[in-house]
C-alpha cells in the first residue's frame, strides 16, 4: 500500500528534522557535543519511532484506514510535544 510507505517517510522526516533541530540548537549553543537535555530529547524522538512503527506493522486491525489516521496523529502528538522540548532548549 502507498498509503503506509508514504506514512513511514513522514515519520522518517517528521523525526529526523527533530533531530537534526537539536543538532542545530546544541551547534548554535557551541557546544561539542549533546547536553543531557539534547539526549532526552534524541531519545523520546527514538521511543516515538519505535512505537509508531509497532503501530504500522500491526496486523491485526479491523479497520486499517482508520487505524493509519490514529498513527498519523500519533505522530502529530508526539512531534509537537518534542518540537516544544526543542524550542525550550534553545
């Protein structure tokens, strides 16, 4: 289906710009490498990604048009909650 491989590169991008986000914040900060701060955040983007993904490869649904729509905002929940942490630790 289009529809999740479609899903999994927004999440891909979704989360990776996340990522690279701390990468800019803690380079703008100069510093050398992450604060714990940073790690907390790079780790909660990792935990969303496993969890979404579980949610994808899930086979047991009855209605897969609507569980694809609760990943999506899943997936909308979970990066406006790190873009938040994000901008609090610039």
């Amino acid at each position: 289906m289009a529809s999740i491989k479609n899903l999994k590169k927004d999440i891909n991008n979704v989360l990776g710009g996340i990522i690279e986000g701390v990468d800019i914040v803690e380079a703008a900060n100069g510093t050398a490498t992450y604060s714990k701060e940073g790690l907390a955040i790079i780790d909660e983007v990792f935990v969303a990604f496993d969890e979404l993904i579980a949610k994808i490869n899930k086979n047991d649904v009855e209605n897969k048009k609507a569980h694809f729509k609760e990943v999506r905002n899943d997936l909308e929940t979970k990066a406006t909650k790190l873009v938040e942490d994000l901008n609090n630790l610039a």
